[in-house]
C-alpha cells in the first residue's frame, strides 16, 4: 500500500494550526483579503439572489474559503483547475476578476462565459480554469484528461479537481482515481470534504467515517494526504507537496481536506435536516477567517480597513455587473460548433483561444 | 486505385494521421497488442508505442472524459469504445460534457475530440453487443455524428473527424470490417455534412446509413429486374446533415424510402422522413417509407435475430410500397 503522507497534521484543535509558515505575512495579509473577497462576494450574491436580481441556481461555499484560496496559492499560473457547483471561490481563488464573475452571474456579455454559462459554469480558460461542473463528479475525469496531455508533451504543469465527499461515491471519481494513479498523472484531487451532499450527511452517503477518506485513495494505491481546510497555510502547504509529487512523475495526491459549509446547500435552502445550533458553533470555532486573522493577530482598524476596499470592489462588480450589456438573444446560438479545422501536422500548442 | 478492407481503410486514416501530427494519440479497451476488438488497430502499437496506443482499463466514462480534458488542453485524441452498447456508460460525458463545454464557456474551449466505435447485428452476440444507437447522439446539440459504410469513405471521413474542432461520435459496423473497396492513392478527406449518391435513379430515392447502404443498392439491382430505378444516397454523415442533397433527390424521384439497422421508433429516419416531407412536401406521390429493425431487444437464436433487422428484401418490399401508390 502506497504511503499515507500526514502532511500536515489534521487533528482539529488550535495546535495543529500553529502551522509551519513559509508564507511571508504580507503575503499572508494578500490571500486574507483575498478570502475576505470570496465571502463578501458570495454574501452579495445571496443578497442579490434574495432581492429577486439574479437568476438561476447558486451555491456558496461560505466557510470553504482556505480550500479554494489555499489549494490555488500553492499552484503555478499554468495549472488547471475543474471545479464543481460551489464555484465562485474556486474562480476568484484562481484569478478571475469579481467584476467578471459578478456580471456572469447577471447574464451579461462581460461575464467570464459571456452569459452562456451561470454560477455552475463559470469558466476562465485563460487563467488555466477548465469549468466549473454542475453534474457531480463530471470535470474529474478531464481533469485526468488534461494531466495526460501535460505527462505526453513533458511539460512541468499539475491538473488539479475540487470535488465533494458526495462526488467520491459517483462510477466518474473512481474511474478517474484508477487511471491517475494507473498511469501516475500528474493531477491532484481534491476533496472538500464538508461532511453534507445537499441534505444527506456522511453518516447516510459515505461507508467511511469523514476523518478516514484517505482509504478511497489506499485503495488504488495512490498517496493521501490528510488537511485541516479551515487553516490557510495547513492547505498551502499541503497543496505545496502534494503538487512537488504529481509533478516530479510519482502521480497523483488525493487530499482529504477537512472543510464546513457555513450555509444552505443553495442559496434559499432552509436547511430542515441539521440543527441551527450546528450552524452557529462552526461559525464560532471553525471560520477560516476568523483563525486566520487571529493567526495574524490584526487589529480591528486593519480589519476594517481591508473589509472596506474588498466591500468597495464587490459592490462595484455589482455596478459593474448591471450595467453590462445583455446578450442578443439569438446569439444562443454562436457557440454551439466551432469552425476550421485543426490542421494535420499543426503544431499549435493549445486548442483554447482567448476569449473574444 | 488500391483496393483496402474497411478494417483497413480506417487504420491508414489513423496510421497515416499519427505519422505527421504529435497532437494524435489514441486510448481504448485492448486496443495496443491485441490491435482493439475488431483488429483495427493491429500493429499501430508496434509502429507508435504504448504512450500514444494506450490500453485502458475498463472504464467508459475515463476513456471518453480523459479524451474530453486532453482535447481542451490542445491535443487531438481518438477513443475507442469497444462496442456501441457502452456508449451508454459515457453518456454523461459526450451529452453534457464535450457537447457542452464550448457553449458554456462563451466559446472559450474547443473539444477536438473522436470517438470511434462499433456496432450491429449479424453474428448473434444478443442485445448488448449489437445496437445501433447513432440516433441518440443526433439529438445533442454540440456533438457530430458520422456513420460510414465504405472503405473509401470510412477513410476520408475519419481524417476529416480527427481533424474537426469538435467532438464526433464515429460509428464503424462491424459487419463492414472486411469488405473491399477502392480507395484513392492519397487521403482524400471527406467534409462532415456531405452526402453521397451511390447510385442515380429515377422512381424512388432510398436514404441509407451503415450497412443498409449496402443492402439497398442490392435491392436496387433488384427493383431494377422490375423496371424501378432507384436512387441510393448516404447522408454519411447524420449531424450536421446534407438535408439539401437529400431534399433534391426526393424532388426528382417523388418517393422516399429510408433505412437505418436500428429500430424504427425515434430511429435517424424519423428525423429524415421529417425533413424530406418538409423540404419536398409538393413533390412527393406517397408517403416515405421507412425501413429498420423491429421493436425488440435484439434476441440470440440466429433465426430471431434475422427476423429483427432489417435486409434488402425488406428494402424491397417498401420500395413498392411507396410505388403502389397512384
Ligand atoms: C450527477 C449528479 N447527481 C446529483 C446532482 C444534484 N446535486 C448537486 S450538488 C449535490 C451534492 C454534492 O455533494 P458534494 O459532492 O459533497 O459537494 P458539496 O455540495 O458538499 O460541495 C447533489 C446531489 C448533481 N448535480 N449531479
Ligand atoms: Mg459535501
């Protein structure tokens, strides 16, 4: 059996946040506020839900943000990224500007899929994110697919998927597992495991107790890691071996990366299966923003004076947002095939193009 | 004009293809030492090794979905799945996933992805070795389908598939495998969305796909003892569709008869009696017939199993019928 790397420690409790630190603490200071982006971000999204402006189905991942704002830090600007319904944070966390998440979320030509796409499709080619996936489980196994192309063309890139403890018991988690580590691909899985698939809870979905997620991996025999996700360095750092491995050729990392949804599965979902009380005590203990600003030990004015430059960049893409121009409706139509041809003997790296 | 096997024809496309492009590899059950199910890619492993003719383990919706991320991350794979009764197991990721990624992203992906695969009836393997489910994928916006049913063009078509900007469903018949055909000495592509005229005619225009190509031009050679001329034409490829060649031909002969191996009931000739009627409603003299296997799982006695598909005489028999008609 593959070795169980225990990088870093995952008992929960204050020790083993006290973690290693090899960020510098400005740049500590970069990605709290770039966490403090996503949450505020996502409550305006909830706000705006709510006002009856945005239309569709949409998830947060409130209380998830040192998985997204961790795993990405640790990752070259080369690397992909496929991420799930719960996309906002892995987007902002990979580069995307708010405004243009913001205005995908309103429908508009200057969102990141030009409207084509929503909350569950945000995509950003460019800054190597492949797609967000509303079928559960359906980017791990292109995430595999990317890995292969990078392991064939030699090149030094990992292909990384986020995905749920509910994903890991879909036929498309486990055929991507297999392959990965069948043919030692460099891409890393990532499992936000927040112990809930909508309103089923571990104990009704996983046959393994959350703390022991890692045997999905022993069992292909791929190496695991076990992560506390409410600690920003702990996933950093992680991620940091995790990718030194799959890109050295040794394969792929399974993460189990401990995480809390702070919220409903959905925005408005009135959460009858858990208890209020649940909600409230992780709030209290588990807020990786809370760790993290006690981690820096910043004042409250510091604090207040991030809050405000991210609240003034949020409620801009909002501005942003609505006064983007609406899509022409027939232009539904535009994207549906492409032209060309991909030339025999072409030596064009890549099939993705800039967007328009 | 040499002379190669289907089997053979579709082995140079891919052979000839991987020489001069890096950007080619190809995955699939047992396809590297054991040249695949049907022997189609014989020798390919010898000639271009194990990195780029790869066995998988089975694993229908990793062979489809690595071949999806390896095509958005700029290369040009080509998957086998070894039957068309398993594309049913990668049906998540050719309907919402390669169909889908270029309009979800605002057109900021291409999914240059082949699937080739194989199928139908004739060797009694029993209902899941024998279907012929090309009409389900001309549903999905997104996705190309081609069926091909000679060497000359399973050959041409093929290139042009690897080489579309798109993701294409690749249907081969397995019965086809050994049959002969002349092929023209240097790849001569063939555009997606071309029909061909096998055979011109005058009284009725039979639209034909895969096997029954074949098995209507010998129910033509038969009409013909009769005085019929038929017309046979193969829309090659089923999405995007030649409705224009297909549309004329049925303008000229006033009759129309399709026929597919697949069931009838929501079979591709639904979809083609429905253009034809729309494209030549004024000109037809009966209404289209169609032709395709019975409304059953396909059973194994041999007796049963060529009970349900369909043959020339049945091609026959409704080339009548539309002429029976005043
Ligand atoms: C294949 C599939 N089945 C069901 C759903 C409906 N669904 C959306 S999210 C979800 C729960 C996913 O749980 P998990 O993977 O743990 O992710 P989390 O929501 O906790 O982030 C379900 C059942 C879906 N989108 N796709
Ligand atoms: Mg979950």
């Amino acid at each position: 059996m593959a070795p169980v790397a225990q990088v870093p420690a995952t008992d929960s409790g204050e020790k083993s946040r006290a973690s290693a630190g090899t960020l510098s603490d400005k740049r500590l200071r970069e990605l709290f506020r770039e966490m403090l982006l996503i949450r505020r971000f996502e409550e305006k999204v909830e706000e705006r839900f709510r006002a009856g402006d945005l239309p569709g189905f949409l998830h947060v991942a409130i209380g998830q943000e040192a998985v997204a704002s961790g795993v990405c830090e640790a990752l070259e600007p080369d690397d992909v990224i496929a991420s799930t319904h719960r996309a906002h944070a892995h987007t902002i966390a990979k580069g995307t500007p708010v405004n243009a998440i913001m205005a995908e979320m309103y429908g508009k030509n200057e969102g990141c899929s030009q409207g084509y796409g929503g909350s569950m499709h945000l995509y950003d080619v460019a800054r190597g994110n492949m797609g967000a996936n509303a079928v559960v489980g359906g980017g791990l196994p292109q995430i595999a697919g990317a890995a292969l192309a990078f392991k064939l063309r030699k090149e030094p890139r990992v292909a990384v998927a986020f995905f749920g403890d509910g994903a890991t018991n879909t036929g498309a988690f486990h055929e991507s597992m297999n392959l990965a580590q069948l043919w030692k691909l460099p891409v890393l899985f990532v499992l936000e495991n927040n112990g809930w698939a909508e309103s089923t809870p571990a104990t009704q979905q996983l046959p393994l107790a959350v703390e022991e997620m890692g045997q999905r991996a022993a069992a292909y025999g791929m190496t695991a890691m076990e992560v506390d996700g409410q600690d920003l360095e702990a996933v950093v750092e992680a991620t940091r071996s995790a990718r030194d491995h799959a890109v050295s050729g040794l394969g792929p990392v399974f993460m189990n990366v401990r995480t809390y949804r702070f919220t409903g599965h959905y925005v408005g979902d009135p959460q009858v299966y858990r208890d209020k009380s649940e909600v409230r005590q992780l709030r209290e203990t588990q807020d990786p923003l809370e760790l993290l600003r006690a981690r820096l030990g910043m004042t409250g004015e510091e604090f207040e004076r991030i809050d405000a430059d991210v609240m003034a960049e949020v409620d801009g893409s909002v501005a942003f947002a609505q006064a983007g121009t609406d899509p022409d409706p027939q232009d539904a139509l535009k994207w549906v095939y492409a032209e060309g041809s991909m030339e025999h003997g072409s030596k064009e790296p890549l099939s993705t193009e800039p967007r328009a | 004009m040499p002379e190669l096997t289907y089997r053979e024809a579709v082995r140079d496309a891919l052979s000839q293809a991987m020489r001069g492009d890096d950007r080619i590899f190809m995955m699939g059950e047992d396809i590297a030492e054991m040249g695949g199910s049907m022997g189609v890619t014989t020798g390919m492993v010898a000639e271009f090794g194990s990195e780029r003719i790869r066995n998988t383990p089975i694993s229908e919706i990793a062979i489809v979905g690595a071949g999806i991320g390896a095509a958005i991350q700029g290369m040009l794979p080509v998957v086998e799945i070894m039957y068309e009764d398993f594309l049913t197991i990668s049906m998540e990721q050719l309907v919402n996933q390669a169909a889908k990624h270029r309009t979800m992203s605002g057109g900021q992906i291409k999914v240059p992805l082949t699937v080739r695969t194989q199928g139908g009836a004739g060797w009694s393997p029993g209902a899941q070795h024998a279907q012929q489910l090309e009409s389900w994928f001309v549903h999905v916006p997104g996705l190309k389908v081609v069926f091909a049913s000679t060497p000359e063009d399973v050959r041409g078509l093929l290139w042009s598939s690897i080489y579309d900007p798109n993701p294409v469903i690749f249907f081969e018949h397995r019965t086809l495998y050994p049959i002969k055909g002349e092929v023209p000495d240097e790849i001569v592509p063939i555009p997606l969305g071309k029909a061909r005229v096998h055979l011109e005619g005058t009284d009725v225009t039979v639209i034909a796909t895969g096997r029954l190509v074949h098995e209507s031009l010998r129910a033509a050679e038969e009409a013909e003892q009769d005085g019929i001329s038929v017309e046979v034409v193969d829309p090659r490829t089923l999405s995007p569709l030649d409705s224009e060649t297909l549309i004329a031909s049925v303008r000229k002969t006033t009759r129309c008869v399709t026929a597919h191996e697949a069931v009838v009931q929501g079979g591709f000739g639904a979809e083609l009696a429905a253009v034809i009627q729309h494209g030549a409603f004024d000109y037809l003299d009966a209404p289209i017939e169609r032709v395709g296997a019975q409304f059953a799982p396909l059973a194994f006695a041999p007796v049963m199993e060529n009970f349900c598909v369909p043959h020339a005489a049945n091609v026959l028999a409704a080339i009548h019928r539309t002429l029976a008609r005043a």
